[in-house]
C-alpha cells in the first residue's frame, strides 16, 4: 500500500504536539510516559509523508497544525449553537436577546487504522486522537482548522487568508472508540464532537 496525496488535503487540522511521533523509515513510536519504544507493525512511514502532514521529528515538540486522516471518514457536521436570552413581554410579544454563536463540530471514522503509517494518506490515525484526547492539552481548550474546500497549501501556510479563516478554539463534547477488528493493526470506529468556546 502507498500513501495518497489527497488533492483537498484533510478537512480537520488539530494544534497539537506530536504525541506519538513515528521514526521516520520505519514504524516504531513510544506512549508519552513509556521508557521503551513500541512498533506500530505495517509498513515504514516515509520521509515525504511525514513533511506533508507537518509529523516530522524536528516539530514534534512544537505546537503545529497537524492533519487529521481522511481514511474511511464519514461526513463533516458543522452546526450552531445560538446562545440567547429570551422574555415574553406584557403583550405577549417574544424579545429575544443574542449573546453570541458559537460552532458545533461532528466527525466520525469507521474502520480507521490505529496508527499513521497504514492510514491512506498518512496523518494522524486513531491512537494519535485517542492520545491526544487523554493528554493535559485535550483536557483544555485547543484550536482546529477546517478546510472546506481550498488548496490544502493555503490552509498550511500563514500568509494566505484561509490560514486563518476557519480556525477555531474548540474543547472535546464527547470522544468515544470502538475497536472494530484486530490484526496487523487494530481498526477503530471514532466519533469525535467539538464545541467552540
């Protein structure tokens, strides 16, 4: 199997460090707080992958956008929640008062490999959300970017608009898994819901 260039990029980018940074050339990673390093099995994770989804070893201390995988990702949901005041007065009339809109965002994968290197196009997988979920940084509010539709370049690079038109700071609602099938890797079923703050 080799890894896919998706053309729009992925449409979910988190802020984080990389927890479950991979070698590159090869499949090896350890969990935060681990002495000894474990092997991912499957195939090496290539140089040229880990550059396009910003997973290289000289970032993964940083804070950096980090692309989120596409693999067998269901749709998007982006909704509203309307923060309001609302009174009915003497003559029955409704006045409402808006305090603000905030963003709702749903996700899911189903059949999503455990680690990066046997997803389709090489970005985080479900150990790395599941990892990030459980560390201090997920128990906190953090920003995501979503690309709708731009050139995956523009989304990445500061200088143009859509860097920063659709970035959000956002907290978990709800994260679950499900270990869907073992074998050379453990699929996951992932649902992942996100409220802006």
């Amino acid at each position: 199997m080799s890894f896919e260039n998706l053309p729009k990029g992925s449409i979910l980018y988190i802020k984080a460090k990389d927890l479950l940074f991979m070698d590159i050339g090869g499949n090896g990673f350890t969990y935060p707080g681990a002495t000894s390093p474990s092997s991912a099995g499957g195939q090496a994770y290539p140089s040229s992958v880990a550059v396009r989804n910003k997973l290289t070893e000289s970032s993964k201390n940083n804070y950096v956008f980090r692309r989120v995988s596409e693999h067998n990702r269901s749709e998007f949901g982006m909704g509203t929640n309307r923060i309001k005041q609302s009174t009915r007065m003497a003559n029955g009339t409704l006045r409402e008062f808006i305090v603000a809109d905030k963003k709702t965002f749903n996700v899911s994968w189903n059949m999503l490999p455990s680690y990066r290197n046997e997803t389709v196009d090489g970005a985080w997988g479900a150990e790395d959300l599941k990892t990030f979920y459980e560390s201090a940084d997920g128990k906190k509010a953090f920003e995501i970017k979503i690309n709708t539709s731009h050139n995956p370049s523009n989304i990445e690079d500061s200088s143009f608009w859509e860097a920063t038109a659709n970035t959000y700071t956002v907290v978990f609602n709800g994260f679950d898994c499900t270990l869907v099938k073992r074998g050379l890797q453990p699929y996951w079923s992932v649902n992942i819901a996100l409220e802006q703050v």
